[in-house]
C-alpha cells in the first residue's frame, strides 16, 4: 500500500469519531435534519477513503499481478470489487 497509512489511519479515526458523534445524537434525540446532515458526512468521508483505498491497489497490487501473469484473478477480482460498489 503506498497510500502514506497514518493519512488512511487518520480519515478512519475521524470517520470513528463522526459515527460516535451520531450515536450520542440519537440517545439525545436531536433533530432528525442534524443527523442525517452528519450520517451524509460519514458517508462522504468513508467514499473518499475507499477511493484512495482503490487507487492504491490499482497502482500497486493489480498492476504487480498483471506483471506476475495472474492476469484472469486481477480481472476476476476487479470484477468482483464493481460489483459490490455497485450493491
């Protein structure tokens, strides 16, 4: 993973820390607006992170095997990674 992993670390604490934020919104009963406003943040926050999670892997790991000849289980995982992005 060449994603520098203290950055990847940092977003999860933050992502962590947002969704505790939520928590405590609901016990309190706070406005329903208010939270969705913050579980649309999350969201947002957990896309960015998945996204440079992905480039990652695709400058590393599925061009190393692409060059090792595991061309059809790149594929087939690549595949697979679509698919749940799209569920």
């Amino acid at each position: 993973m060449r994603a520098d992993k203290r950055d990847l670390l940092n977003r999860l604490a933050t992502i962590e820390g947002h969704i505790k934020g939520i928590r405590k919104m609901v016990e309190a009963d706070q406005y329903c607006v208010d939270i969705l406003r913050q579980a649309y943040a999350v969201e947002r926050a957990l896309k960015a992170f998945e996204a440079i999670l992905l480039q990652e892997h695709l400058n590393g790991c599925v061009i190393e095997g692409f060059r090792a000849g595991r061309d059809q289980d790149m594929i087939a995982e690549l595949a697979e990674l679509f698919e749940l992005s799209r569920k």
